[in-house]
C-alpha cells in the first residue's frame, strides 16, 4: 500500500486519492531481463504498483520507470511557453 510521497525528498503522508497523483508501473521482477541476458523466447515476469505524489511534489515530478535504471522520480518535462515567439505569416507576397 503507498504510505508516502514517492519523492524521497518530501514526507507527505498518503491520505486519500482526491489529492496528488497516482501512477500504475508494470515493471519487471527479475534483473537479468533488464540486462538483455534472458532469450527472447522466455518469459518475463512482471509485476504492477503504485506509487503516489503528493499535490506538491505532482506538480514538477513524475514517476517514470526504464528496465536499465528502474524506477525513479523525474522533473516533468518542460513545457516551452510559445507566446513569446515570433510567428511566420504568409501573406502571399511574392
């Protein structure tokens, strides 16, 4: 059961799901997959949980898990503010 704040930095305890962020991962359970040892034609097992951040902490990060580094807590990828740029307009000038 998610307890706390997935971010290690924060203490945030879980209270409810009408706050924060809950994520879903399907990661694998056996190392050597993650490391391509395995044949392609075995199984590999996988397993489902959850992580949660809290109201705070969902608002910059995310949980993002890859077979080679597992599971961590990221910065969410930057939104560019395109406002502020330049537009190309065709008048059909020539």
């Amino acid at each position: 059961m998610v307890g706390t704040c997935a971010n290690p930095a924060c203490s945030a305890r879980f209270r409810t799901l009408c706050s924060g962020k809950l994520f879903l991962l399907e990661t694998s359970t056996d190392a050597d997959a993650s490391a391509g040892k395995l044949p392609v034609f075995t199984p590999v097992p996988h397993r489902l949980q959850y992580f949660w951040l809290c109201d705070l902490c969902a608002k910059t990060l995310q949980i993002v898990y890859d077979s080679a580094r597992g599971i961590r807590v990221e910065p969410l990828p930057e939104i560019r503010d395109v406002t502020d740029e330049p537009v190309a307009v065709d008048n059909g000038f020539k």
